[in-house]
C-alpha cells in the first residue's frame, strides 16, 4: 500500500517510522514533511497539512491508497471528509466528531450531558459576565481557556483575580487567540497527576495504547510558559491499573457512546488529557489525533502493526487488531529553539547527526519536528526541533540513554529541560 501522511512534526516522523514496519506499507508521502522526514518519506512541502483540497489532488495524483491525517487543524476542517468523499480511505475522525477538540465548550457540554467526570465550568462570550463569575467564585487558581484551537497554548492558569481578568480580556476583547478566543471555559483547577492516553477507536471498540507524561513548561521544575511539550515518559506511574479500569469505564466507553448516540461517530486516535484527583479520573481535555510530543514515546512502546491497526480503525475491525504494550520505559527530550515559545531564531545549522538525521550509534531514536535542508546542511526550522527518544528496562535506563544521545547533538542557542521524568521517578543518579 502506498500511504500519504498529512502533517510535517515529530508526532508525523513518529507515525511514519512506525508504519514502515508494516509488512502492508509501501511508498510513503509526507505533505509537507520536513528536513528528517525526508529520510524516511517523499516529501511535498508545497501542499500544506491545511491545505485540504490540495491533501485531496495529492492523493490522487500519487495514487495512494490510505492517507493518515495527523494533525488536529486539517481534521478540524474536515479532510477526512473530502478524501472519503472522492473514494480515498483516511485514518482519523470526520469534522463532526473532530469537534470534541475543536470546540472546548462542546466538549464541555457533552461531558456535562453523558455525566463524564470533569471539572466545574462556565462558557462565556462576554468579558465582564466571565471577570463577574470568576469574581463570585473567588477560588485560584483557576483555569482560562480559549474554546478553539491554540496550538495546545490557549490554556491560561491563573494564579490570581488580576490574572484571570488579563487572561479573560486578552480572549475576549483583546483577540489574542483569534476566533479560537471569541469564546472561552473558565474552569475548577484540579490538582493532581496528569496522564495522557492515546487510544484508537473504531466508534464502538476502545482500544488505549501505552500511557504517558508530558513535560508542558518550558523550563525545569514545571516554570515557565506552557509549550506544545518538551518532554514525555512512558507509561504514566500515576496510572495504575485501578485508574485505568476506572477511565474506561466511566470515561473512555461512556465518551464513544456519547459521540454516538449525539451523531458524531468517532473513529480515530481519541487523545484523553486526563488529571487523577485522590484516584478519580478526570477529563481535562481531548483531543481529536496523536498527540505530540506524547506519540514519540507511545509508539516505540507499541508491539504490533500500526498500519494495520488503522485501517482496522477505519474499517470497524479494532477489536480483531493484534497489537500490545512492551516491557520497559520510553523517555523524549524535545531540543528546542533558544526563546521558544516565544521568540527564536531559525535556519541554525545542527550538528552530532548521521546523514539520515538520526544518532550515528542508534543508540536512540530523532523525531524531527522542526527540521529543513539547506545546501545539504541540516538546520532547525521550528521552535521545537528535535525530539530524542530512547527506550529501557527501567525509567532510568531509558532517560539516562535519551540525555547521552542529547548531549551528542547541538546546535546555536538550542534549549531542552534537564528533568524529564523526574516526577515519574526518575533519579538522574542522584
């Protein structure tokens, strides 16, 4: 099968690694792809991963015979639709179910009408109707959120009125997040341990590959501002099978059947962001596709096809799908652009890598996900860059083994955190 993949991150190079060892996979595309991906994909930068009629005449001029649409923004604006609807089959939801992580505010609702744990809220297009309840509520922190789509940074935590007033007019009246802000949550903070559960679904069958721990802030100890992740371990300590047991049961199945029976079929990769308070489950978020940088640990740790895992997906097969989570521990350390998420420079030229983009040892695995070519120079192209993936018997054997790999690459002003997984229980030799 010749396979077009939408998208051109770390979480794409994740997938597209995988896929190839599929006995099923044959040529592989990358719209757009970057300067890694290019090693293991014919990239075509010229087609965007929004741009969906584009997705639609690639496909069919390559003849492809599955496309995997990764990224939450083509699905959002319903890809999978237009490549069914012109015969091609496609991995991941359709736009009306894509919803539940394009609209915060519907999710929301849904949880609300299907009794799905989740945080107290209120959904506000009105500036001072939110700094009213925020006011009455008088509880910090407390959680704004801007209701579409924010690149995972239209989350604001704010530890006190003065904030959440900042954070409540930057949205509303101040455009900060654009259309995703004209309307926003403002939530209950819990507290307690994240987990992130990536599982497939076809509509009826819940299928959850291995937990994981992102590592949002940018800086060391959990400081900083939010990013799109600068580091993930897997699987979560936090959840136990107790935990585990629980989320499928009064969360994950109650979710499907919530899409369902609203009209919203879900099939896909269903990403639950959730937040274990005293051994409950919560949802915080979902999202609608692999997360990232949380499949470049997920994916090494599965046993099994993911290939056709997808197409069983597609197909409402999942259930007769042979795949399992492998023994051990996975860790990533995300090198990122000096001054991301704010403000960084690109076009730095990387050094420490094989001609493939990858350790020369292979002692760990390089997910490009901000990477481009120029005059054979391999140079950084994003504010996160690369993400360096290793895998152990323990949680220390796998961090240990991704730090040396880390320390063996550089480039100009280049930036990671130097405690990954260090709640989970990492030691780092102390």
């Amino acid at each position: 099968m010749d396979i077009l993949v939408i998208g051109g991150g770390g979480r794409e190079h994740a997938i597209i690694r995988k896929i190839k060892e599929s006995p099923l996979c044959g040529k592989v595309y990358c719209a757009p792809g970057n300067g890694g991906i290019a090693a293991d994909a014919e990239c075509i930068p010229s087609v965007k991963a929004t741009d969906v009629e584009g997705a639609v005449r690639l496909a069919q001029e390559k003849k492809v015979d599955f496309v995997i649409v990764a990224p939450d923004d083509p699905l959002v604006l319903g890809m999978v639709d237009a490549l069914e609807a012109a015969g091609i089959p496609a991995f991941g939801p359709r736009k009306n179910a894509a919803i539940l992580e394009g609209s915060k505010a519907f999710a929301k609702d849904l949880m609300k009408k299907y009794g799905i744990p989740t945080a107290a809220y209120e959904i506000f297009t009105d500036a001072e109707a939110a700094i009213a309840y925020v006011r009455a509520q008088n509880a910090y922190p407390t959680v704004i959120k801007a209701d579409g789509l924010a690149l995972g940074k239209g989350v604001i935590i704010a530890q006190s009125e003065q904030e959440a007033v900042t954070a409540i007019r930057d949205m509303l009246e101040g455009g900060r997040f654009g259309d995703s802000g004209r309307r926003i949550v403002v939530e209950q903070f819990l507290s307690g341990p994240e987990v992130s559960v990536l599982a497939l679904t076809d509509g009826e069958v819940v299928r959850p590959l291995c937990s994981s721990m992102d590592h949002k802030r940018a800086l060391d100890n959990d400081e900083g501002l939010n990013t799109g992740g600068m580091g993930t371990i897997a699987p979560n300590p936090a959840y136990t099978d107790e935990v585990a047991a629980k989320a499928m049961d009064r969360i994950f199945l109650p979710t499907i059947r919530a899409m369902n029976a609203e009209g919203r079929t879900f099939r896909g990769c269903l990403y639950f962001g959730l937040m274990v308070v005293d051994g409950e489950p919560y949802v915080i978020e979902y999202n609608c596709r692999f997360g990232d940088p949380e499949t470049q640990v997920v994916l090494p740790m599965m046993e099994g096809d993911l290939l056709r895992a997808m197409i069983a997906t597609r197909e409402g097969t999942l259930a007769q799908a042979d795949f399992s989570t492998r023994d051990g521990f996975a860790a990533c350390v995300v090198m990122a652009s000096g001054g991301y998420p704010v403000k960084y420079e690109t076009g730095k030229e990387i050094f420490g890598l094989d001609a493939n983009g990858q350790i020369p040892d292979g002692s760990a695995t390089v997910y490009h996900a901000g990477t481009k070519r120029e005059g054979g120079a391999l140079c950084t192209a994003g504010g996160r860059v690369l993400g360096v993936t290793a895998r152990g018997r323990t949680l220390n054997d796998a961090v240990a083994a991704a730090y040396r790999a880390v320390s063996t690459i550089r480039f100009e002003g280049e930036h990671h955190r130097r405690d990954i997984g260090r709640k989970a229980g990492a030691t780092y030799g102390d």
